[in-house]
C-alpha cells in the first residue's frame, strides 16, 4: 500500500535496496500514463493506468500474469493489497477490488460522490479512504458497502493513517485530525491554517506537510497539539515519511530531513524532492522527480547515485530486496538493480 504500512512512514523495515548505480533489468511497457506507484506482494508488482487497465507484473522478467479492464476509471493512489485481494481508487468517488491472483472483478462502486484522495487503507476487514467531499469513510471490503462516515471538513488531502485503533486524516480546511475507531467520533482536532499535504505517524507524534506555510508539522498523538512547526522554505508537495529520528518530505526546492522530537533541520539538499513520496530503508532514501530516480544516504543527504534515463517518476517507489519497482510518466514500469 502507499507509504509501505498503516502509518504511512514509506519505511521499508526488512529491505536493504540498490547501494550502487543502477541497470535496468526489465521494463513493462503501456501505452498509457500510470496513476502511482505499484503494490508489490509475492513476487508480482500491481498497477493500474490511465486507461482503465490493471496489471498484474512477474518481478522476475516484467512479463504479464494478467490484466484486467476496468468498469471504472482508475485514479488517486497506490494499490493497496490485502490476503487475496486488491483495492483501487476511481476517478469519479468509489473504489473497486477484484481477485489478486487472477484480476476477476469483485465489485465496483461509484457512492463517495466525490473523490478519492491518497490510496486506500485495509484494515481488519475495512477500507478506509479519505474522499475530497472532506469526509471519512469505512467500507466493508467484502461487497463495498458503507459501515459509516465522518466529516471531517473540507477536502481531505492525501492517505490516512492507523495507529492504535486511531485514525488520523488532514484536509484543506485545513486542519488535521484523529477519529477513534471504536467510538467513531473525532478525538481531537489540530488547526494548522494551512493547506496539509499528507501524513505520517511516529512513535509519540504524528507528522504533517503544510503549502501555503512551506512548513512540517509535529503534533501530539494523543491531543493533536502542535509540538513544534519548521519552515522548510519551499511547497511541501510529497507526502511525509518517518524513520526512527529523521522525519523527511519532497519540496519544491529538493528535500529536507528534520529531528523528529523537535523539527530541527539535520540536513537539506536542492536536489530529488517533487511530489514523488519518499522510500526509506536503514542506511537509504529513494524518490522520484522530473529527473528520475535519486539514491540518497538518509543521515546525511548526500547523493548516492541517480537514474536519469526513465523520465519523471511521481509515484512511490517499491522496494524489494536489493531492487526499485517504479513506475515513470512515460507509461512504463520498471525495475531497477
């Protein structure tokens, strides 16, 4: 799923990545643009275009196990993947889910009204998604039907969060939120007056992107007061990403790293950054902007390697051992290693 888990922190925990330059070892090709980033689960990379069509790739040789036309349009997010199914968001406010390991339809619905923001997020049966009516909604994962919805306020921005039987979310508003699954009623509510750009929750702390301020967010996980707030001096436009210590988002300008308990900048460099999210593993960050792929040492910033021959990547990476899954404007997936 987008940002790796349920805390949206893009931290790969058990995958060591690319540590030299890159080749790459097969491309997929479409005829069309993709959405995000792919899911990769089992040996088999999921994605979908702007064409209506899914696919299902081998990452052993980038051939196609399946692919399915869609009753919908895709649009907004990673796929997210949960036992044997696969979840998607649509361009005209619902979702869609069908077999992952043969791509049959499962069902399909169109009755958010608006639009979906961010990626879906599975949870103990339930699809949560963020929609840009500035609702909350829970989604049985079974046959789609509405369990409840929260409003939240105007337009919610980018994937929410779980942690801890709690639920976080921002808007354009804006402001950030915590709703509590099993009352089903908002906790708390922080008032940022800015216009937030995702999320990613830490260990105490919860972490937000803001635009119109150029500033990164710490806020308290239980009562939604803001801990500290650091100008970074450019758009937020990536969704944030937490590793133990460092809390990282793609700007405008390139990228910036900050002290997780009180938002200091440890470093900050004018390259990468965009709106690609970030990927993290123990010793590297890897993101996507209008020059391709970039390799960078997490404590210091300084750039390992770069890919430029695939064009702009936008969407998350995926990390799998010592190889990238990215998906490029180009319309075609690739894997690097």
């Amino acid at each position: 799923m987008a940002g790796v888990d349920l805390e949206n922190t893009g931290y790969h925990p058990t995958a060591t990545g690319p540590t030299g330059p890159v080749s790459e070892k097969w491309v997929f090709e479409t005829d069309s643009s993709f959405t995000a980033g792919a899911a990769v689960v089992d040996g088999v990379a999921y994605i979908g275009d702007r064409d209506w069509m899914l696919y299902a790739v081998d990452l052993e040789d980038g051939s196609e196990r399946w692919s399915t036309e869609l009753p919908v349009k895709l649009m907004n997010g990673t796929i997210a993947v949960a036992e044997e199914i696969i979840c998607g968001n649509t361009g005209s406010g619902g979702q869609f889910v069908v077999t992952r390991r043969t791509g049959e339809l499962e069902w399909a619905t169109n009755a958010y009204h608006r639009q979906i923001t961010g990626s879906p997020t599975i949870s103990g049966g339930q699809i949560y998604a963020n929609t840009d009516e500035g609702f909350v909604y829970s989604i049985d994962l079974n046959d789609g039907e509405i369990n409840w919805n929260i409003e939240i306020g105007y337009r919610g921005r980018k994937t929410i969060g779980l942690s801890e039987n709690m639920l976080y979310a921002v808007g354009r508003n804006p402001d950030a939120y915590a709703i509590n699954l099993e009352t089903k009623e908002r906790e708390w509510t922080a008032q940022l007056d800015q216009w937030t750009m995702g999320l990613a929750i830490g260990d105490k702390m919860i972490y937000v992107g803001t635009q119109s301020s150029e500033s990164i967010f710490g806020l308290n996980k239980d009562s939604g007061e803001i801990q500290w707030e650091q100008d970074v001096g450019a758009f937020v436009l990536s969704s944030i990403s937490y590793y133990p210590g460092y809390v990282i988002a793609g700007t405008k300008k390139g990228i910036v790293c900050l002290d997780e308990k009180t938002g200091e900048k440890i470093w900050n460099v004018e390259y990468g950054g965009g709106k690609a999210s970030i990927s993290l593993t123990r010793n590297r960050l890897y993101t996507g902007s209008s020059e391709g792929v970039h390799c960078l040492n997490i404590n210091t910033g300084e750039e390992i390697w770069r890919h430029e021959s695939i064009g702009s990547v936008r969407g998350e990476i995926a990390v799998i051992d010592e190889m990238l899954i990215v998906s490029s404007r180009n319309g075609n997936l690739y894997a690097l290693g």
